[in-house]
C-alpha cells in the first residue's frame, strides 16, 4: 500500500510518500502527479520519502521522472538514500 498526502502553498509543493513504491501503486502516483503537480519556477516541489520502506524498479523510474520535472527529495532512510542516488545517477561505492 502506498499513502499519497499531498500540500500546497505559495512557494512550496509537498508530497509525503508512505509505504510501498511499486507496481500498482506506482500507477496511481502516476496518475495523481499528472493531475496535481504544478511546475512553476518560483515554487519548490519537496517530496518527503521519510516513510517509504520499498522501492521497485517501477518507483525508481517513477522518482526519476519526478525528479526531471523538478522535484527534490527528503529521505532518512539509508535505504531509501541509497535508491535515490542510483535515480540521480549517482554511484555509491
């Protein structure tokens, strides 16, 4: 399962990802970042993976396109830490 909590203000687009980032649930944020995501220069988009504990393959091209329109990325998790930074084309050696 995958919760998507999703916030706005004037300068700041906030989405919290909870649970599992894989198929089918990467289909919905899919769908919900088409429907809702704002590009727009003078606003950031955070994207908080504090509470994210998988990430498949699927998740990861899903963050990766995220990340190309713009989002960044919160994450404590060295799990998580570890899958962003092969997204961001990173290699941790």
């Amino acid at each position: 399962m995958l919760k998507i909590t999703m916030t706005e203000s004037p300068r700041v687009e906030s989405w919290t990802l909870c649970g599992r980032l894989i198929a089918p649930w990467v289909d919905e944020l899919k769908h919900t970042w088409k429907r809702t995501h704002r590009e727009a220069k003078a606003r950031k988009c955070i994207v908080n993976l504090d509470e994210v504990t998988f990430i498949d393959k699927s998740g990861e091209r899903m963050l990766r396109s995220m990340l190309k329109q713009g989002a960044r990325f919160v994450a404590s998790d060295l799990y998580v830490k570890h899958v962003l930074d092969r997204v961001k084309g990173r290699s941790s050696k």
